[in-house]
C-alpha cells in the first residue's frame, strides 16, 4: 500500500479511535453514576451559559493579532538585518502566534473571574 494513502488512513483512523474512546468512557462513566443513584445535576456543573463564545473569541483575536505582528517583525528583521527569510518568518510566527495564546489565556481567565 502506499505512502500516500496510508498517512491519511491512519491520521483519520487516531482520531475517531481518539474520539470513540471519549465518548464512551464518558457513557460508561455516567451509567455508572446513574447506578449509583447520583444527582443528574452533576452532569451540567462545567458548563456555563454564553460564556464560550466569549472565550473563543478572546483567544482567537489574540492569536490572529500574535500571528500578524510576528509577521511584521519578521518583515522588519529582514529588511534591517542580513537573516534568512525561511527561518525568521516561521520562527517569529510561531513566537508571535504562542505569545498571543498566552495573552489571550491570561485575559479570558481575568474575564472569566469577573
């Protein structure tokens, strides 16, 4: 079989064995608790009402404005400074891109607390 074929198999392959194990162990694991005679309530402790979408969109627009300043910078090391352009554009994206998930982490928390 070939390469070619075989790489999408196995990646579509992980994730629904990903995806079947979590969603029958969370069965089986609320089953269990059924049993047990426990609260249905308990199932909805996680979960708050509008507040995902905020989270999303926090994160996002950080990550977007972390991946377009890195681009920025990385325009500007170029063109000031003798480094190669095939490391320093991957290099300050992936940089710029982690610092703005951090930053975008700090802040739902901060949104979240209030």
């Amino acid at each position: 079989m070939d390469a070619e074929i075989l790489i999408p198999i196995s990646f579509f392959a992980a994730i629904f064995g990903m995806v079947y194990l979590y969603f029958s162990t969370r069965n089986k694991e609320r089953l269990a608790l059924i049993e047990k005679g426990a609260d249905a309530s308990i199932f909805n402790l996680g979960k708050r009402s509008g507040s995902s979408w905020k989270v999303i969109v926090i994160n996002l627009a950080f990550l977007l404005m972390g991946i377009g300043l890195g681009l920025f910078i990385a325009n500007l090391l170029e063109t000031t400074t003798n480094l190669d352009e095939d490391v320093i554009y991957p290099a300050m994206t992936f940089l710029m891109a982690g610092v703005g998930l951090y930053v975008g982490f700090t802040q739902t928390k901060k949104a979240v607390e209030d």
